[in-house]
C-alpha cells in the first residue's frame, strides 16, 4: 500500500453538508411512515448510515445486512451471495437501503429483491456514491449523495483490500499501483 494518503474526489465538508440534505429530504419523506427501518449493507455503508441516521428527524430502527461481490480486490464477480440477512421482521414496515456505492447495479438490484420477499411495506434506495458509468443493470436508487466517474474510491466506509476504509473524505486510488 501507499504511504501517501489518496488524493481527495470529495472533501469531509462537502460529504457532511450532503448528508445533512440527504437526511432532511428523507425525513420529510417519510415524515408520516412510522418507524422505517435503515437496512446498512456492511461493511462499506457503516460510516454513512451512522451519520445519515444521527441526522435524520424521524423514527428509526437500525439493521444491517452484509453481501458479497467481489472474488479479489477490484474484480466483481457480478454474482451476488448472502452472507447476513437482516435479523428484525421488516414485514409491513418501509424499509431503506443505505449504500455506499452503487456502480454495476447487481448488488442493489439482488438486495431490493431479496429484501422485498420479506414483504416490507415499501423499499427505497440511498446509495452515496453512484458511479453511473458503469452500471450493467437498471436499478431505482431514490436518493444519491454523489455521481463520480468510474474511479476507484476509498475512504468514508469505502476501502481497497481494507485498506483506507476511515479516511474522513473520499479518496481516489489507482488498485493497480496498491
């Protein structure tokens, strides 16, 4: 790994003032929907949902889920598996995905599937980065942080290797220099 810190795509004050905007634009959502259930998918969302959920105005229950895409470092395998279903019954309840990163689409498109034979009352989608450019499937995300290039990114909850994963800001990495 680098010994240089990655160079910033998004700054810490730009993340915190869109997640500030993103947890009011969903509050108000859902201002009228009762306790909605935040499904984090691990590990990468953590940072996000933890300060997406201490912003947000309105009643809300925490879950995680976690999945797997990835066969190495930077290759996706594009088949998605379970590796831990959310724990509470969602039956009934609106329920929203926190993402940190949606690029190809098929975890999202796997997990909104998967979520919906729980029988939710509703599923959204908040990613907070979306790298639209490299999508492969059609997927809704409801709410998006940031659209960026197809860079590989670090930092906030996002890691290369597990390297990077709390860096405050949103670096960018070249995986073939790590």
């Amino acid at each position: 790994m680098s010994e240089q810190p990655p160079p910033v795509l998004i700054s810490e004050t730009d993340i915190d003032k869109r997640v500030r905007e993103l947890a009011a634009e969903i509050s108000a959502d859902y201002a009228d929907k009762g306790n909605v259930v935040l499904v984090g998918v691990l590990k990468g969302s953590f940072i996000f949902l933890a300060d997406l959920s201490r912003r947000l105005s309105i009643p809300r229950t925490v879950e995680f889920i976690a999945v797997s895409s990835y066969r190495s470092g930077s290759v996706s395998s594009g088949a998605v598996r379970l590796v831990m279903d959310v724990r509470g019954n969602i039956e009934g309840r609106h329920v929203l995905i926190i993402e940190d990163i949606v690029d190809t689409g098929h975890t999202l498109k796997y997990l909104i599937g998967m979520l919906k034979s729980h029988r939710p009352a509703s599923v959204k989608t908040c990613a907070l980065l979306h790298k639209p450019g490299s999508a492969q499937v059609e997927v809704p995300i409801d709410y998006i942080g940031f659209g960026i290039g197809n860079e590989w990114v670090v930092g906030y909850g996002l890691d290369y290797a597990e390297h990077d994963r709390t860096l405050p800001y949103i670096g960018t990495i070249d995986p073939d220099d790590q």
